[in-house]
C-alpha cells in the first residue's frame, strides 16, 4: 500500500504540473507492470516494450520502495543516460547502501551528500534510464553472472550496469533523490539511520 500510494502521489503530481526541471518538453507517462515471480525477465520484458513503443526513458519503481513524488522530475532534470537512487539494504541494524564504487566500495548518502556521483553499479529500486542505453547495449540486459567460488548468483543490477558502462554509458547514483526514497521490508529503510563515523 505504501508503494501505491507513493506512486499514485507521483503521477498526481505530474499531472498536475508536468515536470518543472523540463519544462521544454511535452512528456507523457505510461504504467507498464508486470508480475511474475521471475522479476529478471519483467524486466527484459519492460525494456522490450519501451523500445517498441518508441518511449524515451523507463523508470524501474521497484514495489519494496517508497518514494515522494519529486523523484522524477529530480532524476530527469539530472539529463543523464543512467541515474539511480541510492537506498539501505535491508538488514538489522541498517549499515550498507547499495550503491559501489568502481573499486568495489559501498558509496554511503549522508546528509552532505548532494548532486550526482558516478558509481559501477546501484539496485533498480528507483531509478530512470534512457532507452537508447537498452538499444546500444546487447542482450540479455539482465543476464545475472555466476560466482562459483561462492557458488551463488549476482543479482541483475550489477551486470546490467557492467554492461551500459561497456557500451560507453557512465552511471551515476541522485544523492538528493535517494533522500527521498526508502526501501520496505519488515520496517521502512531510510538513508539518514545510518550512524556514520
């Protein structure tokens, strides 16, 4: 419930004003959702149609999140093929964000983090590509890679975002708008519970 109603705020208030950090551009929005407990392929299947539908950028709201309506006109005014939101993983007590580094560290949002940031990768739980990304990158764009030391799979987030970068596209993570986003589970993930050192 707290995502739909996150997602009934935001396209209230797209329809209400548009988006002011475009204000150039006639925009429409299209819901596509698809559930299935194969979520790797709802989001092959989501890229597929945003490119056959001639649209201009897919917006991942993943349905563990909450979000404030702000998040999409921040992320389109970022004019940036890839930008993602930074959020908690859910653990006790809250200590990672998903966001890493190019040399594998965690990037923290705090309450100095401001603007956007590149980064090698993030989770899909809010976030907005363009897709030209998904027609200059190969399929599958969601293929998971396997660690056989560890004998375990990746989630689809990193090996997509390896793949973009790849094809020439550079990823940055929205410090401002991960502020305004939180991941659910058995309690609400915000970014500011951290306490950092």
């Amino acid at each position: 419930m707290a995502f739909a109603a996150s997602l009934v705020g935001m396209v209230a208030k797209f329809a209400a004003g548009g988006v002011p950090t475009v204000p150039e551009a006639k925009i429409s929005i299209a819901l596509h959702v698809l559930e299935s407990s194969n979520w790797i392929t709802n989001r092959e299947k989501l890229a597929r149609a945003s490119i056959d539908d001639n649209e201009t950028h897919l917006m991942f709201l993943d349905d563990d999140m909450v979000f404030d309506p702000r998040v999409l006109e921040i992320l389109l005014g970022r004019r940036q093929a890839i930008v993602t939101t930074n959020y908690l993983i859910k653990t006790e007590p809250p200590t990672d964000f998903v966001a890493v580094l190019l040399d594998g560290q965690r990037v923290p949002t705090k309450a100095e983090s401001t603007g956007i940031q590149p980064i090698a990768y993030s989770g899909f739980g809010v976030s907005l590509i363009e897709v030209e990304v998904f027609k200059q990158t190969p399929q599958p764009w969601f293929m998971p890679d396997f660690n056989a030391e560890q004998s375990e799979y990746t989630t689809e987030d990193n090996p997509f975002f390896r793949r973009a970068r790849e094809a020439g596209f550079t990823v940055y993570v929205d410090h401002d708008a991960s502020k305004l986003v939180s991941h659910l589970g058995n309690k609400s993930w915000n970014w500011n519970e951290v306490r950092h050192g």
